[in-house]
C-alpha cells in the first residue's frame, strides 16, 4: 500500500452516492444466477468484465438493468448488501446512504417488500459486523412515468419509517426534473428528504429544475453546473453538497480525463463536493480508489482530501449529534 491509499483508507468517511444494484460484483451475479436458475447471457466473469466498456449512461444502464435480473430473494439482496459493506468497511466508511431502485425489480414481478426486507436486513447485519452505519434511498426511474413513481412511493408506505427519502436516477437527457414534481412534493409533505440526479449528461436548467421544482436536500453529480456561473454561486450560497463520482464521470465519458475532473475546481468555488463511487462493480472502483485516483491525476493535497470528508458527513442524513461525532473524529484523526 502507498503512503496515499493507507491515507485515504483510513480517512474517516461517508458514501452517499452509491447504488446497491451497482455493487453487484460479476462473481456474485454468477452466483446467485446458478442459486435462481438464471441464465446470463456470458459464460464468465472475464466476459462480463469486458463487456463493461460504456459510451454514456445509456450503454451503462442497458447492461446494469439486466445485471439485476439475478436478484430474486430477500437473501440475494442482503448478501449483496453485506458484500458492498465488507468493501465499504476496508475503505474507512463510517456511514453510508444507499440508493435502490425498486422499479427495477417489482417491474420484473418481485414485491416490493424482497428487495426493501433484504437491503435493511443486510444494512443491519453489516452494522452489528462492522458497526458502519446506513440509511436507505429509494430511487424513482425517470425514464418511467410520474404515475409509476407515485405508485412505488404507495408501494413503499409500510416501510417509510425505514427509508430516509427519495432519489432519481436513470437516464437523464429528456427526461428532466420537471415531469416529477407532484410525486417529489408528495414525498416532501411525508417528511422525506429528496436527492436527484442531475447535471451529469444533462444541461444546468435540470440543476435549476431540481433545485426550484423538486426542492432537493442535496445534488447528486451536479457537473454540468460549473457551466452556469450564477447557478454555481447559488449552489456555494445555500451549502448545497454534491454527491461527486469521479471512477463513474470517467467511465461514461462524462470526463475525458481524471486530470480534468471537475473536483478540483468546485472545491475553489466552494462548492461542498463530496466523493463517491456510483456503481463501484461497473466503474472499476470502490469509494477509496475514487479518492486515490483522482487525487493522483488531479494532484489534491491531503488538506482537500479531508475536506472532501468532511464535506461527506456535514451533507449526510446523520442527526446533528451524530455528524458532530463523526467530524470530531475525523479531525483526531487529520491531526494525529
Ligand atoms: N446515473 C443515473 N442513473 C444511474 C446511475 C447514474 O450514474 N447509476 C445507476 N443508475
Ligand atoms: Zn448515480
């Protein structure tokens, strides 16, 4: 280990840009594919790997939608979980915000009730081994219709006690923040906190959309903002953090280059950039490879690094107590 990832690995920090169907590994795909029955339409886990080339988002989506057809039991989705908490776990994660896509799987037949019983079964059991703790997001897909995400939040009634709030997610170019604002005031009025994707492929007025429409908590990716200098001031006046994946902006070509990466610059504007890995199994990396290898191509100092955490945990969903604790010991540990 360098001296820069034993840094970043024990870097205290929180995840909150992670979607649980996008740390499904090749090896477990495989493995619950054999347990359900399932064919996949590889013959290995070599094949699948090299299948993981993407243009953009699209090419992304197509093949992580079919990668989550092995999921079928509650004991899938828990297995999954606690192996994405495993990795989180070595990586210095303390606290993380899962995303799930629960259309993805009632779509295909399974209750709503298996993915959601097994994500905060495997949530619970990652807690008591590893004592990081979680909460839970459910994503609606903006390629679906507003009347499909108003019947998933009714779906998710019995568990919203569970669920610290909404997200959006899916493919982002043509279908714009704007098409779920009834069902985003419908979670609000719940006393659901409310997180969209925005700004990755599509333009700054989806940022503006989601910010004035959808009246977001907090702003996942967000790049695309830095092209609008009064809406990048807005977003640095109100604290607003963004959820930032650079492993992910790279392998979807939202980025050219981890050299040019956009980290670097948000941090100047004083934007509350946080660092996340997106769909580690898909994007190459888990949340501390993201650091590491942005801080090598875009040369980040350990200062920017801590920052970047603590940004992590003052943009979580923690009750304030319970950030004051985790920023507490991450300045022990900065300053060790
Ligand atoms: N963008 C949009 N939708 C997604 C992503 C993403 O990066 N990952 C999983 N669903
Ligand atoms: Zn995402």
């Amino acid at each position: 280990m360098t001296d820069l990832e034993a840094f970043v690995a024990g870097l205290p920090k929180a995840e909150l840009h992670l979607h649980i169907e996008g740390s499904l590994e090749p090896e477990l795909m495989f493995e619950l594919g054999r347990r359900n029955r399932i064919d996949l339409p590889f013959k290995s886990v070599e094949e699948v790997r090299a299948a993981y080339a993407f243009s953009n988002l699209q090419d992304f989506l197509d093949i992580y939608y079919q990668g989550a057809g092995v999921l079928q039991t509650e004991q899938d989705f828990a297995d999954m979980a606690m192996a994405y908490f495993d990795r989180a776990a070595a990586d210095g994660v303390r606290h993380a915000e899962i995303f799930f896509d629960p259309q993805t799987h009632t779509d295909r037949g399974l209750p709503f009730s298996v993915a959601a019983e097994g994500l905060l079964a495997g949530m619970k059991a990652a807690e008591a081994k590893h004592g990081v703790t979680s909460k839970l997001i459910l994503c609606f897909l903006r390629h679906l219709d507003e009347d499909a995400a108003f019947a998933t939040l009714k779906a998710a009634e019995p568990w919203l006690d569970r669920i610290v709030g909404v997200g959006l997610d899916s493919s982002e170019v043509g279908h714009p923040p704007s098409k779920f604002a009834r069902v985003f005031a419908a979670a609000g009025d719940m006393g659901l906190k409310r997180v969209a994707h925005a700004g990755e492929e599509g333009p700054p007025e989806y940022v503006r959309e989601a910010l004035d429409l959808l009246h977001i908590d907090r702003l996942d990716h967000g790049n695309r903002s830095l092209e609008d200098e009064a809406l990048t001031a807005r977003l640095a006046a109100e604290g607003m953090t963004l959820t930032v994946c650079p492993l992910s902006n790279l392998k979807l070509c939202v980025v050219d280059d981890l050299k040019n990466h956009p980290i670097p610059r948000m941090l100047e504007l004083d934007l509350k950039a946080t660092i996340n890995s997106d769909d580690p199994a898909y994007f190459g990396g888990y949340v501390a490879q993201n650091y590491v290898e942005l801080a090598r191509a875009a040369d980040l100092d350990r200062d920017a690094l801590v920052t970047l955490a603590r940004n992590s945990f003052e943009g979580s969903f923690l009750a304030e107590a319970e950030k004051a604790r985790h920023l507490r010991d991450l300045a022990n540990w900065s300053t060790a």
